[in-house]
C-alpha cells in the first residue's frame, strides 16, 4: 500500500519538497496506476478531462455530495477496487507514530465529522495539546441527512461544535468566539475555544475563510492556512495528526504538506484515517467515481508541488 510520508530528516524546506515530488513520481509510476490507466483507457494528461466530476461549467466547484455514480465504471468496479486499496485508498487508518501534540480533525460531511471527532479521541496521549477542528461555513447538503437523530446544524461549522461538545464532553464549558461576519458565506471566519476546567488539553474549532470566496468555500489548504495563522509558536517540536476519512488520506495529506511548506512551518505532520479495520468499505459500498476525483487531485498536486519548488527554491 502506498502512503506519502512527510520527511523528517531533511532539515530544510526545498529538501522536504523534493521528497514529496519524489513520492509523487513513484506514486505516478506505480505499478497500481498503470493498470489503472489501461482499465480506464486513460493516463495522467487526460484522466482529468475525461472522468473530472467536481468542476462545474461556470468555473467552480461541485460539491462531492452532489455527484453521482457513473455507469460506465460500475462494471469496472470489482477490478478498480484492489488497485485504489494499493494506492492508498482504504487501509490508512492509523497515525504512524503514537505521540503527537496536536491532534486535528478536518471537516467534512455531517456524518464524517463525528466519525472523525470519535477518532480524534481514540488518539490523544500524554503530550497532546490540543484538539482541533478545521472547517467552514458551508451549508449542510440535505443528502447528507440520511439517519434519524443526525445533527439537525445548518452548516458544517455547527455540526462540528455539536460533535466536539458531544465526543469531549464540553456541555458546561465557557465558550469564547472571535467571529467575523460576512455577507457571502464563503468570507465567513470564526476561532471557537472551549474553556474545560482541569483540562490539560485544549478544544478549538477553526471556520476558515476561502481564499477564493466568489468560486468555492474554503477548502483543505485555505483551513490550514487559516489555522497557522492563529497558532504562529508552532515550531519543529511539534506534531501535527491530522484526522480524516480513509479515502482522502493520501490527496489531503499533498494539501497539508504543500501548506506547511509554503507557510514556512517546521512542525512534522501525519495523516490518518477515522475508519478502523472493522469498518472498512467494502468492494460494494465505494463509488468508482468518487474516488477517481480522489486520484485525479493527487495527480494535479503532483504539478502543483513542482511548480512550488521551482517557484520558491530554484
């Protein structure tokens, strides 16, 4: 199974990009991907145009919730699906080392911030510092309403803090928001803390703003971006677990690493997945072309990586 690692050994910047490229170069030369690209008749420049759900005509972004299966896959789906478990896809779901000092959920669907919540629990140790969520303001899709007693939030920012008061026990905490207020709910910012007596750890949720709030909500990297900025004494010293579904390890852990970089942080970073092996979806459960959306976006990071160390670095 590949995982992308984030170097610890290089001591500087330019030394860590350059391994990231490197793994994203064996992750396009995989053994997985070509079977992959001739089951689909595709390769790296033209798997984007061809099986690209999530841009939309008008140049934004369509939400993952609202797209829908592919028949043309469905028949291929017996065969992808052992080639997206080699790429990473379903099994990453434990961090690789058990001390980290800050522990961080990404938002998501209603129901994939409580998993991830849960799991972010299951993984605080003795030098953990904080608990936090990473989200935004985007309104709950109602598809993802799909069982009774599911959080009844408006938006993905609330459902978060249902979570966090539900998992970590913050009924009775003092609550203290820097909030800032937009008429476009994409500009939308809000720092959430949660004051637990006798707590040694720390509970935050961070609503970030998109970079680009005409196009598309604040994603993965504009979460991060927004997070460093609060959390400046981050240094070398610390760790970083980011929690997320197993899916999407692999392409968010490109998003995280390529923000780190950019941003200058010199914390080390890890990913991993919510789902444990008794929950892992199955060959009849995974929608072929959800996770090619998953696999088009690692290759995209892919360029955007090389166009960073030349950028920065050259």
């Amino acid at each position: 199974m590949i995982r992308f690692v984030y170097p610890e050994k290089e001591a500087d910047m330019p030394a860590k990009a350059r391994d990231i490229i490197r793994q994203i170069e064996a992750f396009r030369d995989s053994e997985p991907v070509k079977e992959l690209f001739s089951l689909l008749d595709t390769d790296c420049e033209t798997i984007g145009r061809k099986y690209n759900g999530r841009r939309s005509v008008n140049g934004g972004v369509i939400e993952t919730q609202e797209l829908a299966p592919v028949d043309v896959l469905e028949s291929k789906r017996e065969r992808l699906y052992p080639l997206f478990r080699e790429l990473g896809f379903i099994d990453i779901n434990s961090p690789r080392k058990s001390e980290n000092s800050r522990v961080i959920v990404l938002g998501g669907a209603l129901g994939a911030c409580l998993d991830r919540t849960e799991c972010a629990a299951r993984c605080i140790d003795d030098i953990t510092r904080s608990v936090d969520g990473l989200t935004c303001y985007r309104p709950i899709n109602p598809v993802e309403r799909k069982y009774p007693g599911m959080s009844g939030a408006d938006t993905e920012f609330g459902a978060m803090s249902e979570d966090f008061v539900k998992v970590f026990g913050l009924q009775d905490c003092d609550v203290r928001d820097d909030f800032t207020g937009n008429r476009n709910l994409n500009s939308i910012s809000c720092v959430r803390e949660y004051e637990k007596e006798a707590s040694r750890v720390q509970y935050r949720i961070f609503a970030a703003p998109s970079e680009d709030p005409g196009a598309r909500r604040a994603d993965t990297g504009d979460s991060l971006v927004f997070y460093l900025k609060h959390n400046k004494w981050i240094d070398a010293d610390e760790s970083l677990l980011f929690i997320t579904n197993n899916r999407y390890c692999n392409r968010q852990f490109l998003q995280l690493a390529y923000q780190l970089l950019l941003q200058g942080c010199p914390a080390r970073m890890d990913i991993a997945g919510c789902f444990g092996d008794d929950r892992i979806i199955g060959v009849d459960e995974y929608d072929p072309f959800q996770y090619l959306q998953d696999l088009i976006g690692i290759i995209d990071w892919g360029g955007r990586f090389s166009a960073l160390s030349d950028k920065l670095w050259k």
